[in-house]
C-alpha cells in the first residue's frame, strides 16, 4: 500500500469510516503462538488473530497502526499468497517453511509469490507474536547477547544501527546460528529462512525481528524511525524470544 493510500485509509478511520470496527480496550494476553510449521487450512492461508487488542501496545505502536497494519497490510500479503498457490496445488502439502528453503528450487512463477507475499504472511505473523509490553530479557538471551556482542547494551546497540541501515523497506533480525547470536537485515518482505541450511550443524534459528516498512510506525512516528526502533524494545516479548531458543 502506497503512503498516500495509507494515509486515507487511517483518516477513514479516525473520521469513523469504519464505524463497525470495535478496536477492544484490553491488555495483552498473547495466546496466539505461530506453529512450528507454517501450511494452509483446506488449501488457504488465513489471517492469524493477534491474542491481544490493538490498543495493547500503546503508546509504544498505536491502535489505528495496529489495526491497519494487521487487517489490511498483513491480509493482503495472505490473499496474494493463497492465489499464487492455487496455481500450483501441489506446493499446498508442504509447510511455507519448506519452501522457504528450497526457494530456489521452485518454479520461476512461485518464487516471487514466496518471496514477496509467502514472506509477508510468515514474517507478520512471527512479528505479532513477539509483541507484548512489560517484559524482561531472559537469562538464555542475555547470556547469549554477552557471549555473542560482548554486553547487553552492545548488542542492542548493533541491533539498532542495522535496523536504521536499511534503505527503504525491510526487515532487521536476531538469528541463532552455532549458539551464536548474529543480526541480519533482509529487504522488502524475505527472511533469513529462504535458501538457508535446514539440517545441519549451520540452521539458522530466527528469535525475533522487526518489521521497518514505513506502514509499520508512519501514523504515529512520521520519518523518525529511530524512535520507532527505540520504542520496539518497549514492546518485544521476551517471554516468547526465550521459548524460541529452546
């Protein structure tokens, strides 16, 4: 979705466009958990409902970004998907996570649809996961961060700068490679999964990221997206960041 279309759907919002859309005011309980194996139900992906309300995340990610960005920018990328599947049915019997390693190994036709809108789906849906304020760093992750950068404050440090260095539309993440820790930027909607190892001494196990596409913090951060970077670690579950490390 373009800025200028973006903008008029959150004006649509607040001037109560959607009126039938209730954002709920609860806290967060974050009972959705993203499967080990990401395949379709009865040959479609559908939108994952978040666990939480939209306005769970405030002040940090606002309610309207929220809401926006699950329903329209994250069911988007799965109505893109579900229809580049449909022309090769058999790929429907493998997990997105399969695919993703083998992506070279798929048809010149589905490699864009993975790629773009397969990507879109699995990593917005690993992203709502790991949201959640008022946790803490485990003791895994920070033994890990110390081994790995030297200190805490090292590596979110680092983690900052590589998340800033993306030009235009990305993700920044946190693998897990050889029990260490590395941070990897990948562009538009891909992730460090695609033609990565998958059985090997080298797999590549993602603990978390962070989504810098613009749609993702411009309603309430504009341009500034260090202070959008600043305020995710305000948000970042590490409840759910420990779980995937083991």
């Amino acid at each position: 979705m373009e800025r200028k279309e973006f903008l008029k759907t959150s004006l649509g919002l607040s001037l109560g466009i959607f009126a039938g859309t209730n954002i709920l005011k609860a806290k967060s309980t974050n009972d959705y958990l993203v499967p080990d194996e990401m395949k379709p139900i009865n040959g479609k992906y559908e939108l994952p409902k978040l666990g939480y309300a939209y306005n769970a995340l405030e002040p940090f990610i606002d309610a309207q970004t929220m809401e926006i960005h699950h329903t329209k920018h994250h069911q988007a990328y799965i109505t893109k998907l579900n229809e580049g599947l449909s022309k090769e049915p058999a790929v429907l019997q493998k997990s997105l996570e399969e695919l993703f390693h083998d992506l070279d190994k798929q048809s010149k036709e589905l490699i864009p649809v993975l790629r773009n809108h397969g990507g879109g789906h699995w990593n917005h849906s690993f992203f709502w996961e790991q949201l959640k304020v008022g946790t803490s760093m485990g003791e895994n992750f920070t033994t890990l961060a110390i081994k790995s950068f030297g200190s805490v404050e090292m590596f979110q440090n680092t983690f900052n700068k590589m998340a800033l260095s993306i030009f235009g539309s990305g993700w920044c993440w946190v693998i897990l490679q050889n029990n260490q820790l590395k941070i990897v930027n990948s562009p538009n909607q891909e992730n460090p999964l695609m033609n990565a190892p998958k059985e090997s001494q080298n797999k590549i196990k993602i603990l978390f990221g962070i989504d810098v596409w613009e749609h993702a913090y411009y309603l309430k951060y504009q341009n500034k997206r260090a202070d959008y970077v600043t305020a995710f670690w305000s948000v970042l579950n590490w409840d759910v960041v420990e779980k995937r490390i083991n």
